[in-house]
C-alpha cells in the first residue's frame, strides 16, 4: 500500500489512511463484539435464569413425589399393620375357640367319668349290702339248720 495520508483539520496532523481505516474497523468490530456479546451474556443470563426455574420446579416435583410416596407409605404401612392386627386377632380367636371346645368336650368327659365312677361305687356299695345280707340269711339258715340238727339228734338220742 502507498503512504496515503489524510491531515486532521483541527491540528493539521497527518495521519495515514490505513491506521484511519484499521482504527475505523477495529472501532466497528469492538462495537460488533461487545454488541454480540452482550447479547450472548443476556441470553445465558436467560438460559441461566430458565434453567435455575425448570431445576426449582423439578425439586418442587420431587418434593411433592416424595410426599406423596411417602403418604401412601404410610398408608400402606397402616394397611398392613390394621391387617395383620385382624389377622392375629383372628387367629387367637379361632385358636380361643378351639381351646374352649377341648375344655368342653374334656369337661364333659371328665363329667361323665365322674358319673360313671358314682355308678361303680353305688353298684359297689349295693352289691356289698347284698352279700352282706346274703351272709346274714346263709348264717341265719344254718344256725337254725345246725338247731334243726342239734333238735333232731336230741331228739334221736332221747328216744
């Protein structure tokens, strides 16, 4: 390039046209840069900004997921727990029940026994009045047997 220049009106100055021109451009291109980049710094500030809001609604999400998980949780756990009191309390019912009936049928048996053993010792006791009246007779017919016989030798013996 020649050795243009251009004299500054004001102070008579010369200055030369390429460092005008690469002033001139590098003014234009720091204005076109700081212009782009304050519009990327305002987008990613919005970015930024969006972003902070999906994450701040994506924790509010699992926050009231995990209320929620928690509530039926606990609600499961009181289900469970409700079931298993009905189930225990069932079940010692039904075994009550069965012990009651044991009881009773032991009872039962235990009265009839006792029944049974009342009988024997009535049995016991009339069959031993019996022999013992038997006795009596059979020692009554012989003593008056043996005074028939003592009547009956006297009298053979007299006469």
């Amino acid at each position: 390039m020649s050795n243009e220049t251009i004299k500054c009106p004001q102070c008579n100055y010369e200055i030369p046209v390429t460092e005008v021109l690469t002033h001139q451009i590098r003014e234009s291109l720091k204005s076109e840069l700081e212009s782009d980049i304050q519009i990327r710094e305002q987008s990613l500030v919005k970015k930024n900004a969006e972003i902070a809001e999906k994450e701040k609604k994506i924790k509010e999400s699992e926050s009231a997921i995990d209320e929620k998980v928690e509530k039926l949780l606990s609600e499961k756990t009181k289900d469970i727990e409700a079931f298993a009191k009905k189930k225990a309390l069932s079940d010692s019912e039904l075994e009550l029940n069965t012990l009651k009936e044991e009881l009773d049928e032991k009872s039962k048996k235990l009265s009839e026994a006792q029944k049974t053993e009342l009988e024997l010792r009535k049995k016991t006791r009339e069959l031993k009045e019996k022999e013992e009246a038997l006795e009596l007779e059979v020692e009554k017919k012989l003593d008056k047997e043996r005074e028939s016989i003592k009547q009956s030798a006297l009298k053979k013996y007299q006469d």
